[in-house]
C-alpha cells in the first residue's frame, strides 16, 4: 500500500511539474492578511503546518487520508536581523529551488490557507536544536526526496526534515518508523504543544 502511494505522489509530482513548466504553478498568489496571524508565542523550531492553494496540495491531502487538512510544514527560524522565516523541503519541480530552502514567514503564509495553519513546539527542545540543525542541512544544499523514502538520509521530503532532525537530535522517532508518516505525528501531546498563530479563524468556517 506504501509503495502505491509513493508511486501515486510522485507521478502527481511529475505532473505538476508540467504545469509549473508552463506557467501555471508561479510563486503564491494568494495573500493573507497579517492580522489574522501573530508571532507573539511562536519561536525558533516549531513547526509549522499548512495546506497550500493548488492540486499538489489536494492530492496529497487525499492520498495520505490524515486526520489532518494539511499537505506541508516546516520549521520556523529566525535569521541574523530577528526576521521570522521558514526552512522547508520542496522538489524543483515546483519550486525555483531544489531541497532544503528557506523563505520569510510571510511567503509560507501567503501560500497557506489560513484555517489549515498550526504550529507545534516539540517539548524536549529548550536550546534551540531543531533551528540549528535546520540551518545546518539549508547550509548543506540537501535535495529533495523524490521518491519519499524515509531510510535515505541523503535527501528530504517536507515532513521527513523535521522528523530527521528530531529523531537524530533527541533519540525519538515521531513517525513510529512509518515509512510515509502523516502530519498528525506532529500533533502527538506526548511530544508537542500547540502554540496560539492564527488570528480570527472563526470567519474561514
């Protein structure tokens, strides 16, 4: 069943790439407001968890069957000037990059449909591993996994980045060796906390 998924996801990916090629998946276009999110209790290292405007993000949604509307996360850093930005894994195929990248906060949200966005903070990390160790991979130009195995460490799928970061740094495998984990891992209350970002969300029901 793994396998299938696998198979499915990736030649979603690759058609996706045509649509990229030919103009049709551009930089987010789909601004969200400020106000509707604040980072007074968020830090460096939590996750963040989205679903994204387009049909990549609803393929995944729908093949993954989490309990979970969501189809990407990352990790929240701040960089030398205190700006809040995000590390994340995307493919080139619908990116301008390939990999471990970073964008602003700003960038992540306004690709992100605001009612699907959640922010976890993993209880263990009180000295800032998780942000280390994801500008250490950004520094190391790691790629993306195209074939979403979780074994290879050579390369990351979204998830698979902080799942890495935290097994390796802390000695707990979140994803309980899942070969293609969910989101809801991240929503484990034995590892996680909820932390308040989205404003008025009421008015996205």
């Amino acid at each position: 069943m793994v396998g299938r998924i696998q198979i499915e996801i990736k030649h979603c990916i690759a058609f996706l790439s045509l649509l990229y090629l030919t103009g049709s998946c551009t930089s987010p276009a789909n601004t969200t407001d400020l106000h509707l999110y604040s980072t007074d209790s968020i830090r460096s290292g939590d996750i963040i968890l989205r679903k994204s405007y387009g049909l990549l993000s609803d393929i995944i949604v729908m093949q993954l069957k989490d309990t979970l509307d969501v189809s990407h996360c990352g990790i929240i850093v701040k960089d030398e000037n205190q700006n809040y930005k995000v590390i994340h894994a995307l493919s080139k195929k619908v990116s301008d990059a390939d990999g471990v990248q970073i964008c602003t906060l700003e960038y992540f949200m306004n690709d992100s449909q605001i009612r699907t966005v959640k922010v976890m903070r993993f209880r263990n990390d009180t000295t800032g591993t998780i942000a280390k160790k994801a500008f250490d991979y950004l520094k190391l130009k790691i790629p993306f996994d195209e074939v979403f195995n979780a074994k290879d460490t050579t390369s990351f799928y979204c998830s698979e980045f902080p799942i890495h970061i935290i097994k390796t740094s802390f000695g707990v495998d979140i994803s309980q060796q899942a070969a293609m984990p969910k989101f809801s891992v991240f929503l484990n209350s034995v590892y996680f906390d909820e932390i308040p970002f989205v404003q008025k969300a009421n008015q996205y029901y």
